[in-house]
C-alpha cells in the first residue's frame, strides 16, 4: 500500500532494537503521494524526538527504557482522505516495526508528553515492577549480542545433530522481553558428580534400568511437547495469515471509501467551482446589462436636456416675439389713443360728434343687458334703441360721473371686454363691446371727455 523501501529506515529500525546508541526515528512522505523516507534519527530521547515534529503526516519510533512505542502523527488540519491513507500506512509501518510494545495517535505535541508515553508503555511511577529493570538497555543487549556472536563463532561448521526451530529474531522483543535471560541467570543449574562410589555398586543393574525408563520416558514427553509446540505455533501462524488478510482488505476498503471521498469532494468542488463560474457569468451579464441600462438611460437623459434647451430656447424666443409683437401693440395703440384724443378735444371743441357705435349696457336697476346705439357729444352720452330713432332714450351727463373703471371679472361682471361708470347719485352702468379693440375706444373717448370737464 506505501513504498517502505529506503534502507535507512530498516538500518536506523535495527540499531534502535539492538540498543544502540540511536534511540529514535522519524519517516515522512517527503512531497510524496506514498512513498515513506527517512527524515532523521536521535539519541536523546522524546525530547529531541518532539522538537523535529513539523505539522505535517508523521511517523515515529521510539525507545524508553526497554520499551518502544510507534507513533503516528496527524495533525489536526489534515483532510479526511489523507487520515484515511495515513490509518492503512500506519499498518504497513507497524508490520515492518513489528517490535513494539504500544501504538499512539497524535495531533499535537500535548498527546506526545512524556507522562503520556510511559503510560502508554506502562512504565509509570506507580507500576509494581515484578523484577528490578537494567539501567540501560544498550549495555544488556550488547553483552548478550557479544555472548551469541561469540557462540557462533565458536559453535562447529557442521553437526549431524539436528537442530530444534528457533524462534524469530523478534521474538526476543516482546511486552517483557528480557525476563528469560535474567530468570536464566539467577537460576543456574548445579553441577551433578556422576562418579560411582564404593556404597552403590551393588545397586548397580537396577538403577542403570530406572535410569532408561527414565530417559525414555523424558524423550517421549520432550517430542510431544515439541510436537504440540510446532501445531500451536502453525496455528498461531494460521491466525496471524487470517488476521493480517483480513486487515489487509479492511485496509483496501478503507482506502477505496477514502478514494470515493476523495472523489466525492473532487466533484464537489469542480461543481462548486462551475457554479461560481455560473454565477459569475450571471453577476458579469447583469453588470453588463445594468452598464447598458445606464448608458441608454444617459444617452436618453442627454437628449431630454438638449430637447429641454431647445424648447427653453424656443419658448425663449417666442416670448422674445410675443413682446416686442405687444410692445409694438401697445405702441399702435398708444399712438391711435394719443391720436384719438386730439380728436376727441377737437370735436368737442366744434361740439361735434366725439364718438358713436353700438353696445350692451346694464343699468344698476335692472339685470338685463340691453343692445343700445350710443353717440358721445360735448359733455353727454345719448342711448338710442336704433341707428334710426331719432329720439334717445336716455341721457348720461358725463359731468355726474364719479368714477370710470374697467369691469373686474370676478366681482362686477362675468363678461370680458367692459367697464364701469359709477355715478355720483349712486347710480352705475356697465358697457362691454363686442370686441376689446371697440372697448378701449369707448374708454378712451370717455375718459377723455370726463377729464376735460
């Protein structure tokens, strides 16, 4: 499942089991996928062990005292995916470390205290230790790697004796792996004096007899011990091929759901990615929408105000006409009422008629208008029911007007184009004409003769 293969790591493995100086090493990926290196090694303990941690996917082997421990290291920031693939290398890591006495998880340097390990490697204060532990495991393992070389050496090229199966290398190294040898050394077998005295040759032929039983007796029971110990260690080897299959397809399993997650979040996040790339496609066509919108918008208000400036200059200068058309009006006809009074003086002067005409007068006495022919000379103004009647009507003396005023509309009269001729017995009358040029004329002429009284 991982690449294991750097020599380093089995030499550096080797020398921390033998008890040798070095008493650590740390593995990592090294930028890999999974292939697991050598990062570093020590001999000065957990201490030095922690402060090479880095945060990133760690694996570690460490001895204290007589014990190792194997650590795997995962930081918290590492993604379900890779703690997975760490969980089925830590496997492998652990079957090629297989002298170790505890596994260990951590996160942080906190997990990896030294209160912590030795709990984990049952060596702490409060244990009740069932024999006195060596100071230092380098020198016990030392003299008992120079006793077995020295053996070997001495030990004859060839034997015709069959040899009895011995056990692994490792298994020298288990939970207390060191209690043989000591147990060994404090119980050591006295020598027996096989020399026949005097006092025991006449028991000679029976104890030579018991002696055989005896020893066969030790042969038989010595082959089935073996026996039985081969078929227990053929089944403990069946059970550990069994169990070592089924962790190795627990660990495919796990690797493939990691995958499928891995996967799994893969497509998740090119979905999440398209989905932004969507929604930023939307946020740049509205943007390009909503620029468009603006400058038509702009475009539009801009030709509103040229329009607006055209119309204001057209209103402009059409007012600019309408004025100088009434100023020219009002100049015509100041000049006809200037023109007409000099008339109006010289006709009353000849007592002629000043002015004469049709129009609507209302007395203040009645309601109804009365279409009348009038005729303004000297100081009166004559009402005639027709050009043709030669008799008036009625008389107006002009010197008995007190007041001569335009109609105010909404107070006097709801007609246009008439005035007033308020008298001083209380009397009044209101003459409009058909049109406001006529109407100015009548006013001119009477208030012309009025003032000239």
């Amino acid at each position: 499942m991982c690449d294991l293969s750097d020599p380093r790591i089995t030499q550096t493995y080797q020398a921390i089991i033998e008890g040798e100086p070095t008493d650590w090493l740390l593995l990592g990926y090294n930028d890999t996928r999974d292939v697991i290196s050598l990062y570093s090694q020590g001999t000065n303990g957990l201490s030095e062990f922690r402060s090479q941690l880095q945060e990133e996917i760690l694996f570690g082997f460490v001895r204290v005292e007589d014990r190792f421990i194997l650590i795997s290291y995962v930081p918290d920031q590492v993604s379900g995916v890779r703690r997975a693939r760490t969980l089925v290398h830590s496997r492998s890591v652990a079957s090629l470390f297989q002298v170790h006495h505890a596994q260990l998880t951590a996160s942080s340097l906190n997990d990896l205290s030294d209160a912590n390990i030795r709990t984990r490697l049952k060596l702490g204060e409060n244990q009740v230790p069932n024999r006195s532990r060596p100071n230092s495991l380098s020198e016990r393992k030392r003299s008992s790697l120079q006793a077995r070389r020295k053996s070997q050496q001495q030990q004859p090229p060839s034997s015709d004796r069959p040899s009895l199966p011995s056990s692994p290398t490792t298994s020298s190294y288990t939970a207390e792996p060191d209690t043989f040898e000591e147990a060994r050394e404090d119980f050591s077998t006295p020598s027996l004096d096989t020399t026949p005295t005097p006092a025991s040759l006449s028991d000679v032929t029976p104890t030579s007899t018991s002696t055989v039983d005896a020893n066969e007796y030790q042969d038989n029971n010595g082959n089935d011990r073996d026996q039985s110990s081969i078929v227990e260690r053929q089944s403990q080897d069946d059970e550990q091929t069994d169990k070592q299959q089924r962790q190795k397809l627990e660990d495919e399993q796990q690797l493939r759901l990691a995958e499928q997650q891995q996967e799994e979040q893969k497509r998740l996040a090119e979905q999440k990615q398209l989905d932004e790339k969507e929604k930023q496609r939307r946020i740049d066509e509205e943007e390009q929408q909503r620029l468009s919108i603006e400058k038509q918008a702009a475009e539009q208000r801009a030709a509103e105000e040229q329009r607006r400036i055209q119309e204001e200059q057209a209103e402009k200068q059409a007012k600019e006409k309408e004025e100088q058309r009434r100023l020219a009006l009002e100049k015509e006809r100041e000049e006809k009422q200037r023109l007409l009074q000099k008339q109006l003086q010289q006709a009353e002067k000849t007592k002629d008629v000043i002015i004469q005409g049709f129009s609507n007068i209302q007395t203040s006495t009645s309601p109804f208008w009365r279409r009348r022919y009038f005729i303004v000379r000297g100081k009166s103004l004559a009402l005639y029911r027709d050009h043709d009647t030669p008799t008036p009507i009625t008389i107006i003396d002009l010197k008995s007007v007190s007041t001569l005023r335009w109609a105010d509309m909404e107070i006097d009269t709801f007609v246009p184009n008439a005035f007033m001729l308020d008298m001083k017995d209380g009397g009044a009358y209101q003459i409009f004409a058909d049109h406001q040029q006529d109407a100015t004329t009548i006013f001119t002429a009477l208030q012309t003769v009025i003032q000239s009284k």
